[in-house]
C-alpha cells in the first residue's frame, strides 16, 4: 500500500519530469490560424510525448515503492544504502487451515525422515516416531508389523542376517551400511531370521526390546523391488489362509488362493517406490501371520507398486 505521506514529493517529482510540455504563445497562435482557415491542426507526433510519460509513471512507481523507506514509524527517513525487508505471508486456499490429512513420504532437508501415508483404512505396518521402524538384510528392506507382539520359535526359520548398524534416520545412511544389516528398532548384534515355510524376500523376524517381531518386505527411500518379480517380494502362493479387499469383500480356502495366484501370474511393475492406499489387501496365511498390501485404483503397494486389472476381476467374480 501506499503511504499518504509520500505523496507530497508527487507534484515536484511530476514537475520536473513534465516541465517542458508547456503550450507557449506560438503553439496557441498556430492553433488559432489553423481554426480560421479551416484545416485541422497537425498534432505533435505521439513519439514525442512517449518518453515523457513513460517517465512520469516510472517516477509514480518509484515515490510508491520508496515510501517504505521514505516513511518509517517514526516518521524519520531511512538511509539509502540500508536495504529494506519484503514481508511475504501466505494463506491456504479456501476455508479453515491448510489440508494436513497425510504424513510426509520424504523430507530430504538435514533431519530427513520417510513415512507412510496415512489412510482411513486400518495398517498392519507400525508407526515410528520418525522414519519407519524397520531392518534390512542386504538390499532388502523390512517394516515392522503392529502384530503379533510376539511370535513362537516354532515360527522361525535359520538366520539370514543380523544387525550391525543402529541409526535413528536410516534414510540418511549409505547403501553401504544399509546392505551391511541397520535397523532403527533392533538393537547391533541381533540376529535376523527367516518365517518357517516362507521366503525370507517376503519377511523375516527379529528381536525389537525382548519380543520377536515380524517385519514384511516394502519399498524404503526410493529403494524397491530391484528387478524382482512381485512373487519374490511376496511369496505366498498356495500359502493362503483368506483374502480381504477392503470394501469388498473377503475369501478364503482355494477362492482366496486362485486370486493370490492371478496376481502373481499378472502383476506388472508400475513403480519402484510406491505407498499412497485407498483401500488395503489383508492376506492372511496358513501359519496365522498377516501381510498386507496397500491398494489404489488397479495398483497394489507394497515393494514396489504393481498394476493388475485382472486380479481385482478375478476377486469380485468370486466373491
């Protein structure tokens, strides 16, 4: 906005600038005989006036944008060399305050930290304080499941890594110590194991304070399924105990088997790191653990995201 008090200079700044546009005694003679006789006057080329008036509203930019400056609260001037600083405010648009319904997937500034997108559907996946509570073996990377709490040994399989790194942020760490075997919820020196009976590309177990817990394969940080098929991340075929398709139904011996089936037989890499859910894809298996894929449109998430058209027709035409 301007400042009223800055405008006093307008008039002499206006002067100075417009001073020679003046009509003298010889343009109103001009005038006057051109009148007698009849012919209209000859106007002045409109060049000539161009830079006089593009002169006139630079100087009114320039008294608006000095007036700042000209004028501080205290009605004092400011120094020229002393630069002044620009207020920005930002506002969001429409009512009420600005949408904040989902968490961050990645902040890459010095405290970065990698999350799921929160849905309204009920997740599987543990949340962390930070980053995602997670462990990796080699280039593979495993969140932390809510439940169960605890899992028997009769449930784990030999020994396939053990961690040798703790880092609170491990989005930050290298690919060096990722593939040497980190976590941010198991302590240096805990063993990772496999699930009896179930690839460990798809989960692995490991102790988080005192408990063994269960941790399922998902994509981390830009980190995905490296050229594996969505059967090696999530190998359960003929393993599966039911199926439910959040918000449309449930099956469960052979039914829930045969759709598992068209998924892996089907399913085409869509992208590498993928997490954002509308709906969810609870499959749970034979020995009573649970692993779960987010679902959007015809694509399913979990290491990597994977369009498949045909199990989602396959799943309601046997319902």
């Amino acid at each position: 906005m301007f400042d009223s008090k800055s405008l006093d200079q307008l008039g002499r700044v206006a002067d100075e600038m417009l001073g020679g546009l003046e009509a003298d005694e010889a343009m109103r003679l001009k005038i006057m005989r051109a009148a007698a006789h009849g012919t209209p006057a000859r106007r002045a080329p409109v060049r000539r006036f161009v830079p006089a008036i593009c002169c006139a509203a630079l100087a009114i930019c320039c008294v608006g944008v000095a007036g700042p400056r000209l004028n501080t609260q205290d009605n004092t001037a400011a120094p020229a060399d002393v630069p002044v600083a620009v207020s920005i405010d930002t506002i969001a648009a429409g009512e009420g305050e600005a949408y904040s319904g989902g968490e961050m997937m990645a902040d890459l500034g010095d405290n970065a930290r990698v999350r799921t997108v929160q849905s309204g559907e009920q997740s599987l996946f543990a949340a962390g304080s930070g980053d995602i509570p997670l462990v990796t073996v080699g280039s593979a990377i495993y969140q932390m499941l809510e439940t169960p709490m605890d899992i028997g040994a009769s449930l784990l399989g030999g020994e396939v890594g053990s961690v040798q790194l703790y880092d609170e942020q491990p989005s930050l760490a290298s690919p060096k110590e990722m593939n040497a075997g980190l976590s941010n919820v198991a302590e240096p020196g805990s063993p990772v194991y496999a699930i009896s009976g179930l690839a460990d590309s798809t989960m692995v177990a490991c102790e988080v304070n005192g408990s063994m817990r269960v941790f399922q394969r998902v994509s981390y940080a830009g980190k995905g399924p490296a050229g594996a098929s969505l059967e090696d991340t999530f190998s359960v075929r003929g393993k599966v105990r039911s199926a439910e398709l959040s918000g449309v139904g449930e099956l469960t011996g052979d039914k829930a088997n045969e759709v598992i089936a068209v998924l892996l037989d089907n399913a085409v890499l869509k992208s590498a790191d993928a997490s954002a859910r509308r709906q969810t894809l609870t499959v749970t298996l034979e020995n009573g653990l649970r692993l779960q894929l987010g679902v959007s449109g015809d694509t399913l998430c979990g290491c990597g995201g994977w369009s498949c058209p045909e199990f989602f027709e396959a799943f309601e035409a046997s319902l």
